[in-house]
C-alpha cells in the first residue's frame, strides 16, 4: 500500500533489489547514497520502525530509511532502554 510521501521517495523509480544487499560483495552502499539525499527518508525511516516494532533481528531485512536492518534494530533497542529509564 502506497502513502503519499512513498509516492516522492528516491528509490520509487531505482531497482528493489538495491535495497536488499546480497552477500555476493554488495553492501547496499549505492542505495544508502539515494537514500542521504531521499526527501522522505525520515517519513521512510518513521515507517520502517513502526512496522518492525516489536520484531527482532529474523523480521527486518534490508536498507529503509537509509538504515541497515542491523542498525535499525540498534535504533529500537536504544529507545526501548531510553523508555524503560
């Protein structure tokens, strides 16, 4: 399901498969540039971590919001302790 702001994102005309880094060498570093200069990426990034709340490490994959899917369980897991304090 398309929202608006997804409608104005970077990647919405590059490849998918950009954004899901293979273990062949691709690191996700060309999708991360696109997502720096992205004018949604903090609408992307705000979706991304509502989405995967409560997921652990299995549920994120890929590059969204110009995170890795290792960074943004970091981000979850820092406010969760943020919260609790």
């Amino acid at each position: 399901m398309n929202t608006n702001w997804e409608l104005s994102a970077s990647c919405a005309q590059a490849d998918p498969d950009a954004w899901f880094p293979t273990t062949d060498g691709d690191n996700g570093a060309a999708a991360i540039r696109i997502c720096r200069t992205c004018p949604v990426q903090r609408e992307c990034l705000d979706a991304a971590m509502a989405g995967e709340a409560g997921d652990g490490r299995r549920n994120r994959h890929g590059i969204r919001g110009g995170l890795y899917a290792s960074e943004r369980l970091a981000l979850a897991q820092q406010h969760t302790l943020e919260q609790a304090a």
